[in-house]
C-alpha cells in the first residue's frame, strides 16, 4: 500500500491533465460501478450539497483527486433528473481561499427565492498545521458552479475543541429563521451539535446554543455530519458519532445512527421517543445527508457514502476508492423508519430470471422467505464454497451477514461479521449488487444492510435453501464515467 507524505495528499489540482490519465487506468477496472456515484478519480466521501433545485437533483461529494487518501478536499459535482442516471459536472468547490486552504469539508445546501446555496466547513491551516474551522457558503452561478462568498460567515467557538464542521442548513417556518447544525466535540472530548441562528441565510448569523438530547451527553467523541428532518409530524436526527464502540459493531469506531422525536427550537432540545437505532447494519454506512426541498412533508431522501473513516478497500491498490449509496426514500410508519430505494431505479431493469445460479455483475434480486431458518449466498465459488453469506435465524429473529468467505478480505481487524436484529419475521429481501457493493433491505425496508464486496472472476454463484425464492434482474448501467474536471 502506498504511504503518501502530507505534500502529496494535500497537493493543489491545477490542471485537468494531471490526472487525465489516472482516470484512463482506473475507469478499465472491474471494480467500476455501473449504477452507483464513484468518484471520478481517487477518492470519494461524504456526499455534500445534496438538493432539488428547478428540477434537477445535484450531489456533490468530498474528493481527493490523487489517489485512495484522505488530503486535500474538492467538492466534486454530479447531476440526476431522477436519482438514477448520474452524470460528472466537474469541480464544484475548490481549496482556493485562505479560509479554506487546506480544504472544502463537509457540507449542505438549501434553496430560497431563485437561488440555491451551499453551506461548508473551510478547513485552514497555518504554518505550524494548527487547524481553524470556518462555516462558508456560495451560491450557485449561471454557469452551474457554486461561487464563494468573500469571507466566511463565521469562525469556530474557542469553548470548543477544534472539531467544529459539517453544517446542515434548516429553514424553521414556524420561527421563520434559518438554522445551522454543526457537528462538534467539547473540551472533554464529547460528542455534540453546535446550532446558530439567522433570519438570513449569508449574514446576521448567531449562535443560539449546544442542542440537548436527553440521555446522550456522553455518547461518542463526535457526532460528525449532522442532518435533521421533520417527516409526518416527527422529527429524524441523524448523525455519525466517532471515537467510541457502539454493542454489535465490532471494532468500529465509526459509525451512523439515528433518532425520533420532537425538536424544541426554543429550548434547543431533541427529546427522543425511542434509543437510537442503526441507520444502516452494514460494514460500509458513514455521513447520511438528506436532501434539501423536497417539498413533501411524508418522506425524505438520502444519499450515504459507501464506506467508513479509517477503513481500507482493495481499490486502493488501484488508486481509488468510494461510492454512494442508492438514493433512498425515508418515510415514517407506526414510529418506525423504513428505507427503499427510489422507485426510477426500476427502468435499469434488463431481463429477469427465475432461481438462476449465476449472478450478473449488476443485478437487482427479490428474494421471498416462506418461514423457518434460512441461508443465502451471493458470490460463492465455482464448487459451492465460499461467498457472502447470509443466514437468518429465525427463533431470534435475526439476520447475520458473513463475508469472510470472499477471495478479497479487508478490514479484518474491523469486522467481517455482523447481525441484523429484525423488528418483524423475514419475510422478503431486496438486494441491489454492483461491481463493488451490494446493498440489503429488508422487509420493504424495515432495516438495510450496506457493504462494499469485491467478487474475482470465479466468485459468481447463487445459492440457497428451499424456502427461499429469487427472482433476478439485470441492471443496465446508470453512471456516466466521463473525465469532467
């Protein structure tokens, strides 16, 4: 594995040829996705700046152009008129400031009047690498790129430490204010949300307090990406704390949780109505963001990235690394979440199939559960060995994913194994492969379970018990692998 010193990783882009033929080298890899957002060279994270606005969807995501490191951050820029055909717009924000000269962190985006906004963290450095946080914003030009504003609209709180990012921008109609949540850590290194007002959204801005949740003053180091969203009455926290062992996950100290409750504007309090739940149960789930004006009080959608802080993946060997998630529908039923994808993924369908044996590369799979204990495995070796293994329980309800039977294992030290409690008897699985990723959902989304996997020529069998069925369908491809700089 390559070890890239800190002049490397944090290298200024100054022209499209320095990475043209990088792109040429990896866009020939089998592990390229057909159907999923991957980064356009090097390495991709955190999705950014994800909104509706006049009909097309815009995500951007945190990107190292150089290689599979974390360094120097772009926001990178792709478009969708129906969340599923994706193509490269180019760089949306670049480390050009010397607010934001060691990097463009993590951010949101909001709409107002005619004009759509973005809200991120300027990662500064000074000579001695003593970090300063700063929340930024830009707005969208008429050539489609965000441009900057001067100056920050603020700098990080010295009661804090260092750790002050990832603004998600919220309008409040019933205060008619604006809000901002950053995600943050106190002096003694606990996890929390920073919030500040303004009745605009490029000036006047204050800060109104730490938000409280009851219960959760020592949970995590940090609670990265923080996202909050009003559907069908209830509030949905999300957030990703760090720096702490959460029960069923292993070695991770990364990880994307949820809750539901009410939010007190007044008070800045989130009373949960029930624990924090796992937003997602896979190996491969960090940084959740919810798009922006999606003017339906009954759902959400979000986009994750595909991958955890820390972790390494056999594409790093080939210079890149990184996906997004399928966008999904959020919607609230009876106090629980459910998750499906959105519905346009279902024109890539291609041809299906009835119990095949083998798995196309990118493929769509139903599977119906008629009761008991049952076993599946996707990708299994050419004698019925190996594969990523998928076995419910079903006197404890319980789903446990294995995938220590591939050829390519990483993480190993993280975890290779994880259950999936159920809240209701398996019933069905919906299953969506790519190249390099397979995402699990679960009862029509009641839970999901994301993981990268990296399957080798011959690792492409379907098994399974009787009381399974599987229907399959080919996926077309959906991503445009243009060089757009």
């Amino acid at each position: 594995m390559k070890q890239w010193t800190r002049d490397e990783r944090y290298r200024v882009l100054k022209s499209p040829e320095e990475i043209r033929e990088l792109h040429s080298r990896i866009s020939a890899s089998g592990f390229r996705q057909f159907y999923h957002v991957q980064p356009v060279t090097g390495l991709s994270s955190d999705p950014n700046g994800f909104a509706l606005y006049e009909g097309v969807w815009h995500l951007f995501y945190q990107w190292c152009p150089w290689g599979a490191v974390h360094g120097l951050k772009y926001w990178y820029h792709v478009s969708s008129e129906d969340l599923v055909v994706w193509k490269n717009e180019g760089i949306g924000l670049a480390p050009d400031r010397d607010y934001d000269n060691k990097g463009t962190h993590s951010g949101s985006a909001i709409s107002a009047g005619d004009d759509l906004y973005f809200f991120y963290t300027g990662n500064h450095r000074d000579e001695n690498w003593v970090r300063t946080p700063y929340t930024c914003a830009a707005v969208l030009g008429e050539d489609g790129r965000p441009e900057k504003l001067p100056e920050p609209l603020f700098g990080p709180r010295p009661d804090y430490s260092e750790h002050q990012r990832d603004p998600k921008i919220v309008w409040n109609e019933e205060k008619k204010k604006y809000y901002i949540f950053i995600g943050a850590q106190t002096l003694d290194l606990r996890g929390t949300v920073l919030i500040y007002e303004s009745e605009n959204l490029l000036s006047g801005w204050k800060f109104s307090g730490q938000l409280k949740v009851p219960g959760y003053e020592e949970f995590g180091g940090m609670w990265e990406c923080p996202c909050i969203q009003r559907i069908s009455g209830k509030d949905i926290l999300i957030f990703s704390p760090q720096y702490t062992k959460l029960p069923g996950r292993g070695e991770s100290t990364n990880h994307n949780v949820y809750l539901i409750g009410q939010m007190d504007y007044d008070t800045l309090t989130f009373t949960p109505e029930a624990p924090y739940q796992y937003l997602d149960y896979g190996f491969d789930f960090y940084a959740a963001q919810l798009a922006a004006n999606v003017e339906d009080p009954d759902r959400a959608v979000m986009i994750t990235w595909i991958g955890l802080p820390d972790n390494h993946y056999p594409t790093e060997e080939e210079d890149w690394e990184g996906s997004m998630t399928l966008a999904r529908e959020l919607r609230i039923q009876d106090g629980v979440l459910y998750q499906n994808p959105v519905r346009a993924v279902e024109k890539l369908r291609d041809g299906m199939e009835k119990d095949p044996k083998v798995l196309p590369a990118a493929c769509e799979l139903e599977v119906l559960c008629s009761g008991g204990d049952a076993d599946l495995t996707l990708f299994a070796r050419k004698d019925g060995s190996g594969g990523f293994r998928i076995h419910y329980d079903a006197e404890r309800n319980l789903c446990t994913v294995d995938r220590t039977g591939m050829n390519l294992r990483f993480n190993q030290n993280v975890f290779e194994v994880l259950d999936m409690p159920l809240k209701t008897p398996l019933k069905k699985l919906r299953i969506f492969i790519d190249r390099s990723s397979a995402e699990l959902f679960v009862n029509d989304g009641e839970e999901t379970f994301t993981s990268h996997i990296y399957p080798q020529e011959d690792e492409h069998g379907l098994i399974h018990t009787d009381n399974l069925s599987v229907t399959v369908w080919k996926l077309k491809a959906s991503v445009r692998d243009d060089f757009v700089i």
